[in-house]
C-alpha cells in the first residue's frame, strides 16, 4: 500500500485540503507533519464546509487515524477550539492522535510574532500572526516544551510559567511591549484543563506509524504551505518556519526516506499567495480581481485577499526539480472558464539576461516574466467528471502542466465539492 507525501507546489493556498480529503477516503493514517495554526486547508464534503487549521484533513474517514506528528507546532487553545467545531458538527475525533514530541505554542509567542512584525514597517513579512516563528525558534533554541509533557502536570506546570516568563522579558525589553503577567494564572489554569482533556490523544505515533507501513497500510502525508514558503528553499526571509517537503514529511512524521512510494503536488490552475514577497506573474488588475473574486481567493486562515497571479513554470520546474513529483493534482481549473485568453510565465529574464534557475529572493523581485498566451475555452468546466469531458483548450492547458513537472496529473479539480475532482 502507498506512504503518499501531498505537498503543495506554489506559495500555498493550492487546494491540498480538499485533494487530502478526497485521498483520505481510502487511507488508513493520515499525517500532519509540520506547521502549526498557520495552515488554512478547506475541506466541502458531505459534512458541510470546514476550514481546519491543525487536524488533519482525514478526520472526516471514521476508519482513519489521524496524527498531529512531531514536526508541528500546537496552539492548544486553537486545538481545542477545532475538536469542539468539530464534535458540535457529529464528527468522532476518538481516532485522532498527537505526537508527544510536537511542540507547544503558547499564547505569549503571537503577541511576539505581532510585535516583531510591527517593527519592519514597511518590511514586513506578511505573517498569519499565529506565533508560528517563535514556537520553532524556542524548539531550536532548546526552550521548548512538547506535547507529552502535558501528561505529568507537575512537571509541565512550572516549565510552562517560566517560560511565559521568558516571553513576558521579551517583550518588554526587546520591544518595549506589555507582558502577559495579568494573564498567566488564566493561562496556567486554561492549560491544566487541557491537559485533562488531551492526555488521552497524546503519545508515540512513531510506533503507531512503523507498524503500519510494516502492514502495508495505506498513509497520507499532509504538507502545509508549498515549496515556494519553504524555510530552506523558498523566498527568504517571506517563508514559514518549518519544511513542507517531502524531506519534512520524513522528520516530521517519522517515516524513513525509502518509504515514501509517491510525491503528489498540488498545483493550482494559476498562482495566488498570501502575505509579502516576490510574486512574478502578480496580477495587480482587473484580471485579478476578476480571478479573485469567481474562485473566492481568500485566505481561510486570515481571511485576506489572495495576491492572484499567471501560472509560473519556472516556480513549476523549481518545484518539480525539489520534491521529485510522481503525480500531481490540478485544482480550481474552473475558475479560469470565463477568460477568453491565459497567459503562462514560461521563463525569467535577469537584467535582460533568460535564466533557468530559482534566483534568491532579492534578485526574484527584479526578474521580468515572458509569457505565452494561450486560447480560453470560455465555456463552464464545473459538470465534467472526466478530461474528455473538458473542452480541449482546458485539456491541452492540464497537459501543458505536465511537462513543466514532468509528471502526470492524476487528479483534476473543477469545484470545492469532493466530487468535482476527479481521476484522469
């Protein structure tokens, strides 16, 4: 059976959600292996709509077990707020699961967030805000605290006041800001309750994982972001903190390498991103409001416009060249029906110079995108159930696709509901 990584292959906001929600029907274990309460992954099924912010996107398969693994980072209060979505909507979270290697975030480290983002001025990064960049910055800077440690209260309780301590110094004496010392016994009382309710989804999802690959269960790894917001790769410093890879899918879930049997990415039928940083092909018109609007481009964690943009084979072949892609997913190529022609960046120029390589962030917001136009098929896409049911310029754009990632589109997507994305 497959160990499947679904990653995103743009700056985020690709569609993985709903992609992982239609896999998930049929896995077994369902991974979230990095980030935090950053992550927006909107799910429409038979249920309703949900936008979930850290369990995993299978919760909805009563026969899968769902893993908040060891690479994330977790907004208790968040958690907490989505299980009781969650129950209040007759969804059974019983099978879900969290690593007791996952690290705490706590609510000392958004106020951080938010007043390191306040003093760039006019450089910010563009964050959700949702203290992601502090929670892995006390996790490599060894003053973390993880999730099973909630399980032996007194041990957990006073690691958990100095830190809100160190955090309080932080703010008042690198950025002149107000503790949060009124709020700690709240926080402290707040958190023994959730150390109560939470204990019994904590512990080593390691073994739970090594046992299923072992006996050939079927496992979906769900990335956050995409390759372009990758801490490593991606447009520095406008990147999250973590490793939305495959690579990240091995360290943060606790699977070896030689596991994973396929890389799916997530390539939406143009380009959005939210927050700041170089953006090629933005469309900052009429074609992107136009574009925005139809395919309702915003973000589902902070309900900002989405900056909209032309597909970009050079962030493609990048991407491609990183994850090593076996399949991949086209999603919202619906939204694309009404536009009589389509541009496609199929390259760069440098100082009037073509290049064929990702350049670092400051030279990415000097290049000058060449395009290509491409007929529309002006007609609706949202019936088809299958590629020979797409007109054929929709069909010849989902193949043009394929050779800049030199894989197969194995899954095409034609509206938010589950059954509107189908196999190829």
């Amino acid at each position: 059976m497959p160990i499947r990584a679904v990653v995103g292959a743009q700056w985020g906001d690709e569609g993985k959600g709903k992609i992982v929600d239609l896999l998930a029907q049929y896995a077994d274990y369902v991974v979230r292996y990095q980030g935090g309460a950053n992550a927006g992954h909107t799910v429409v099924n038979e249920h309703g709509k949900f936008a979930l912010h850290l369990v995993p996107c299978g919760i909805f398969n009563p026969r899968a077990v769902n893993i908040i693994g060891t690479g994330t980072v977790i907004d208790l209060d968040e958690l907490v707020t989505e299980l009781d979505m969650l129950a209040s909507r007759n969804i059974n979270t019983d099978r879900l699961r969290i690593s007791d290697r996952a690290h705490l975030s706590v609510p000392s480290y958004s106020r951080l967030e938010r007043m390191a983002e306040e003093s760039r001025g006019e450089r910010k990064h563009g964050s959700t805000l949702r203290g992601i960049s502090p929670a892995y910055a006390a996790k490599a800077l060894r003053l973390g605290i993880q999730m099973g440690e909630l399980k032996d209260w007194g041990r957990f309780e006073p690691k958990l006041r100095e830190l809100l301590t160190a955090c309080d110094e932080l703010l008042v004496k690198l950025y002149d800001g107000e503790p949060l010392a009124a709020d700690k016994e709240l926080i402290v009382e707040r958190y023994r309750a959730y150390a109560e309710r939470l204990s019994p989804y904590i512990g080593d999802t390691l073994s739970l994982l090594s046992d299923a690959y072992t006996q050939d269960k079927d496992v979906l790894l769900e990335g956050q972001l995409g390759t372009m917001r990758d801490l490593d790769w991606g447009i520095y410093p406008y990147v999250t903190s973590s490793n939305p890879l495959p690579g990240g899918a091995c360290a943060g879930a606790g699977i070896p390498p030689q596991r994973i049997t396929s890389v799916l990415g997530v390539v939406k039928a143009f380009s959005t991103c939210v927050g700041a940083g170089p953006f090629p092909t933005e469309q900052d018109n009429e074609t992107g409001r136009y574009l925005r609007e139809v395919g309702h481009e915003y973000g589902a964690t902070t309900g900002r416009p989405r900056r909209i943009g032309w597909l970009d084979a050079p962030a493609l072949r990048f991407a491609a060249k990183l994850n090593g892609f076996t399949e991949f997913a086209v999603t919202k190529l619906d939204t694309l029906d009404g536009l009589p022609t389509i541009k496609v960046c199929v390259g760069y120029k440098l100082d009037g110079q073509s290049i064929d390589y990702m350049p670092l962030t400051a030279d990415l917001y000097r290049v000058e995108p060449v395009y290509e136009e491409l007929p529309g098929w002006m007609q609706p896409t949202s019936a088809a159930r299958s590629i020979t049911a797409l007109p054929q310029a929709a069909q010849d754009y989902v193949r043009l696709i394929e050779g800049y990632l030199s894989a197969p589109a194995t899954l095409i997507s034609v509206g938010p509901e589950r059954e509107a994305t189908f196999l190829k």
